[in-house]
C-alpha cells in the first residue's frame, strides 16, 4: 500500500483503548503494524504469522537472513516458545521487562515464524501497551521501524513518512532509548551478541561469571 491518505495514526496518549483495538483487528488479520516499544519503534506481525513476517523484511528491504526477535507478554509466553535454563531464567528475572534480548534454543513445536532451526531471541518489554498487546493477540515478532540500514525510528510520523505500505500506526509520543542488549543464553557461557541499554559488566554481574 503506498497511498499515504489510506495510512491511520492512532494516539496511544489520547485514545489508548482505540489504539489498542485497531492494532489487535489489524494483526490479527495478518497486516503488519508500527507500534512504539521501551526503547524505538517496531515493525510488528503476529509471529505465528508466517505471511505478515515476510511482509514486515518486505517493508523495510530486510535481508531474508537477518532474524526478527520477539516481543511477550510475560515469560509465561517466552517459555512457549524457548527452552529455558539457568542464564535465561537469571537474566529474566533481573532484567525483564526491559531492554534486554535473550537468544534461547527454540522450544519443540514454537509455533513462531522467526528465529531459526535452533534459535529465537524473546523479549519481554518495559511498555504496558506492548505487552498488553502481545498478551492479546500472541508473540510479536518486531523489528525497527526504519528501511534496513537507516536510522532507528524514534517518532511516529517520520516512521509513517518513510514507511508508506504500513497502514496503521500507533503514535506513543518520542521514543528515543538505546536498542536492547543482546546475549545469547544457548551456548555455555553465555556471549553478548550487541550491547545497547544494558551494559555487558551488568550481564556478568547478573550471571557472575566474566563475559
């Protein structure tokens, strides 16, 4: 869709209830959404959803190998999809919901489209509407809302003037935190894949062990 006049901004600060509504009609028809999150805003689909993930790499000119992390409810939701284990359980409880990426060994049978064979990297994020929205349509999977390679996307009408084909966008105000850190809990020791929000000494200090 690249008719900008059919493009719909809702304002969470005004109208959290229509927002919440017209995201939720929206994902759940397989339509991608921009949604604001804890630290940018994100590209979102119903990570069960294999046709709107392939939407959200088509938006952005995502190359097909780059993976997709998804954002839960709750870890009640993250362990539907990964197998949990002593790091994961650890840097849950002492960083979510927040700004902390965890790469865990896919669970048997995560009904998710992301990831790969072996992997998913969950997030359980510091923002109510997110999980809230997560917690009623399932895992979503998310991405920066920015073409592939540009800056990340910290207000809603710059997001909606560079992505076009997205028809529904969920305005949260300026959202301008770093990117989440990323570790990957399925190897021993665990390895910080990028360090954003929270800092490296904060994982290992969590974990003690040094990273």
């Amino acid at each position: 869709m690249n008719d900008t006049s059919r493009q719909q901004l809702f304002d969470l600060a005004s109208d959290p209830d229509e927002a919440m509504e017209h995201a939720a009609a929206e994902l759940s028809a397989g339509r991608i959404v921009v949604i604001p999150t804890d630290t940018i805003y994100g590209l979102a689909a119903v990570a069960s959803d294999q046709r709107a993930v392939e939407s959200i790499f088509r938006a952005k000119a995502r190359p097909a190998e780059r993976r997709i992390a998804v954002l839960v409810a709750d870890l009640q939701q993250a362990n539907a999809l990964v197998v949990s284990s002593s790091a994961f359980t650890t840097l849950a409880a002492r960083f979510w919901p927040g700004p902390l990426t965890l790469v865990a060994e896919r669970a048997p049978g995560a009904p998710v489209a992301v990831g790969d064979d072996s992997t998913i990297g969950v997030r359980c994020p510091d923002d109510p509407f997110v999980r809230a929205l997560a917690g009623r349509v399932g895992p979503l999977a998310t991405t920066s809302a920015n073409p592939h390679g540009a800056a990340p996307a910290t207000e809603a009408e710059s997001v909606a003037a560079e992505l076009p084909m997205v028809s529904t966008v969920i305005d949260g105000g300026l959202r301008s935190s770093a990117a989440s850190t990323v570790v990957d809990v399925s190897v021993v020791p665990p390895v910080v894949l990028r360090v954003g929000s929270v800092s490296a000494a904060r994982i290992s200090e969590a974990l003690d062990l040094r990273l």
